[in-house]
C-alpha cells in the first residue's frame, strides 16, 4: 500500500469517535446566500450529506443577501441597510420571493443528485420545507420604517423535531410568515441562531469566507472563549468591506446562540474544499470554535491514563532522552502523574516525585508531536511547582540531556550532583551524564 493509503486508513479509524459522538446530535447550518454563489458549495452539499448518513440530523438555513440584491438591480429597484438590515419595501417582496424560491428549490435539486460514482450516489436524502418560522415586522427604529423587513416571533421547534425523526433534513430560508398571513424578509443569521436556540442545538455551524477568525497579524485563532468572541467582534465590527461584514454577522450571531445555552459554534470557510469534515473528523479541526468546553483539561492522572503516558514518552525514550519506564512502573508510580487531556487524547504528560529533604523531582515532561509549541509543558511545570508549595517542599530539581535552556528559562539553575538527595544521588547514571538544575521555592 501507498503512504496515501496507509495515510487515509489512519484517519478513517481515528474517525471512528466523532463518528460515535456526533450521531443523533442536532446540527443547524447556516448557508448565506455568498455559500450558496461560491463555487464550492456542491462539494459543502456533498460534505453535508455524509454528516446526514453518519446520523448527525441537520438544519439548513439558507440566506439570499447578494441574489436579492441583483434581482432588485435587474428590476431598477436598489435596497437601503440600516444597521446591517435591508429595508424592504413592498414592491420589493415579490422579488425578495421569488428569489428565495428559486434559491431554495436549486438547494434541494443538489441534495437530490444521486449519479452513480458521484459521492451522492445512494444517498436518498428528503428534504422538508414549511412554515415553521413565525415572524413580525421589524417595525420603525430611529425614524426607519423596515416595512416587510421581519424579526422573528416563534421558531415551531415540535414540527422541525418531527421531521428529524423521521431522518428528514429540514431546509430553512430567511423568508418568515405572520399570524396575518403576511410574508416577511429576515436575517440569515437570526433564523439560524434563534432554530439553534429553539431546538436546543448540540452544534451551530456558520459559513464564512475566511478559514474563521484571525488576528492582526491574519494567524487563525481555533479557539475563542466568550471574552475572545466580543473582543473580536468590536475589532471585525470596526473593518470595512462586505466578507468582514458577513464574518461580523456570523460572529454576532455565534456569541448570541453562546449566551442562550448553544454551548458549540463553529465558523469555517465555504471556500476551502472539504473544511466541514475537517473540523469534525480531525483532532486538528479547521475553523474556529467558540465554546464553553474545556477542551485542554489538565488533571491528576489515573490508571486509565497509563497508555496514554506510554505513548508519549515511548518517542523521547527510544531517542535516548528520557529514562525508560515499563507499563507497570507507571501504574505503581500513577499517582505522580498530572496529564493534559485534549477530546479524550492524552496529550502531555510530567510527573513530581517527593524526595527527602523538602525536596522533589520534577520528570517525564512530554507533549504528543502534534501539541508541541502550545504550552503545555509550561502549564504541567506551573501545576507542579504549586503542587510542591502545598505540600511543603522547598526546591525542586531535574535531570536532563536536552532541555537545559527549557529549564534555564524557567527559573532553574545548574547545580551539582552533589546537590542532589542523597537517594537520587546514589541512582545517578554516569552514562546519561544528565546535568542538573535546581529551583528554590
């Protein structure tokens, strides 16, 4: 077999836990109209049909910002934005409809493509449309009267769990019906936030056109808490240009389903190829989260922990670097142990071991090849070191080949064999030749 296959059959069966965590969860997806124009959506479509056959049930919402407006300019109409909000006129509405229409009717032709050998081959996906978005007028603000510009009023969240069951993928629109019978033009990014809200949504997932969202220097951040998430926002509110605009939307309508006990946002890109699976079938992901996980979670390590730990360390010990340790010393030694656990990955290890004269050796300090350069390690060292005050141990030391500067950088200083407790001394290896660094407490 090929690398590439060998490669492919890693990450199929590494695949296997997302596959079990996501079946039966509630996605809802939201498609803005700049999604649906990019030429990669086809391969979104084929990305989101796999979610639906691994069980994951999905909602789609599908905006038409940009198709509305080129459908107003062909008639000799334009459209005012307030606030992001496009004031809808009346004459407009049959436009905005009919556009919409046609939008959700290509959808639902791509989901039903099934040509032999294409990847929608099998398929048989059903997709379910109806009234289940109830809306009012926006009304008059700051002197605006939005006229058929609409806010959402009730998202009939019993009919769309209805058709879920019945493994149906339900297609939404930024169209919304009033009590009156009236027909209302609404923000993408409402009807999707306020489904996810409704259906109390595992995931909301929000298609962008940047990979997610970036920082000055335009480095990916794959994480944000909710004080990154509005911090971000006042910086993408403050640019100019209509992808910031769309990411901005996005973002907002990320912290608010946040805040409304949506605990997983996603934004990932519509125009990177295969990005959807990426962020959900990878360790790596793709995008950026926001999230009230603790997805880094370090802790005290257990016996259920062990082979993790011996992953880690077995690398650093067949390069000579660290002093090899059997399985079953590592169970008679756990406790020792602190882990950082990443997704049910253990993905950093070190260890403290009590000594006499107040004193402790901090070892094994390992980090998994693909979460180097993170932190970890600094986070294991500060962890121990408190660890070591609370139990009243004056000074710490550590043996080492190769991560001297690490050490050095971190408060230690080189000492002497001489300086060690007098049981690590007699235990020293003179053919490690290991130096010694020591930090007072």
């Amino acid at each position: 077999m090929t690398e590439s296959t060998f490669s492919f059959i890693d990450w199929f069966r590494s695949s296997t836990s997302y596959i079990n965590l996501h079946r039966d969860k509630i996605f809802v997806v939201l498609l803005g109209g700049d999604a649906l124009a990019n030429e990669n959506f086809p391969n979104i479509v084929h990305d989101l049909s796999l979610l639906h056959s691994l069980g994951v049930k999905l909602v789609l919402v599908h905006g038409a910002r940009p198709q509305i407006t080129d459908a107003l300019e062909k008639v000799g109409k334009t459209s005012e934005y307030h606030n992001n909000l496009r004031v809808t006129e009346a004459s407009c509405m049959e436009v905005v409809k009919q556009t919409v229409g046609s939008l959700g009717t290509d959808v639902e032709a791509l989901f039903s493509m099934g040509l032999a050998g294409s990847p929608m081959h099998g398929s048989d996906i059903r997709i379910c449309r109806g009234n289940f978005v109830t809306a009012m007028p926006v009304g008059v603000h700051n002197g605006i009267d939005f006229q058929y510009t609409g806010a959402i009023r009730k998202i009939d969240a019993n009919a769309i769990e209805q058709q879920l069951e019945q493994n149906n993928v339900v297609l939404l629109s930024n169209l919304g019906f009033s009590f009156t019978g009236e027909v209302f033009n609404l923000s993408v990014e409402e009807v999707a936030t306020e489904t996810a809200i409704a259906l109390k949504a595992d995931k909301l997932i929000l298609f962008i056109p940047d990979d997610g969202i970036t920082n000055s220097d335009g480095d990916l951040i794959p994480s944000l808490t909710e004080q990154d998430a509005e911090y971000f926002l006042n910086s993408y509110s403050e640019s100019s240009g209509p992808e910031k605009l769309i990411i901005s939307s996005a973002l907002s309508a990320a912290l608010k389903a946040y805040q409304k006990n949506v605990h997983r946002s996603h934004l990932i890109s519509f125009k990177q190829n295969g990005a959807l699976l990426q962020e959900f079938f990878t360790r790596e992901g793709n995008g950026t989260l926001l999230s009230s996980d603790n997805f880094e979670k370090l802790r005290q390590a257990s016996v259920n922990d062990v082979a993790g730990i011996v992953n880690l360390i077995k690398p650093l010990e067949q390069a000579g670097t660290l002093v090899e340790r059997s399985r079953e010393l590592l169970e008679t030694e756990i406790e020792n142990f602190k882990v950082v656990e990443f997704e049910g990955l253990i993905i950093a290890c070190a260890a403290l071991y009590p000594m006499e004269n107040k004193s402790g050796e901090v070892a094994c300090i390992a980090s998994h090849p693909a979460y180097q350069n993170n932190g970890y390690g600094v986070r294991l060292l500060a962890s121990l070191e408190s660890e070591a005050r609370n139990a009243g141990l004056e000074k710490l030391f550590v043996l080492t080949t190769t991560a001297a500067h690490w050490f050095l950088e971190k408060g230690f200083k080189e000492s002497k064999i001489a300086d060690l407790p007098e049981q690590k001394q007699l235990l020293y290896n003179f053919q490690r030749n290991s130096k010694v660094f020591v930090k007072i407490l």
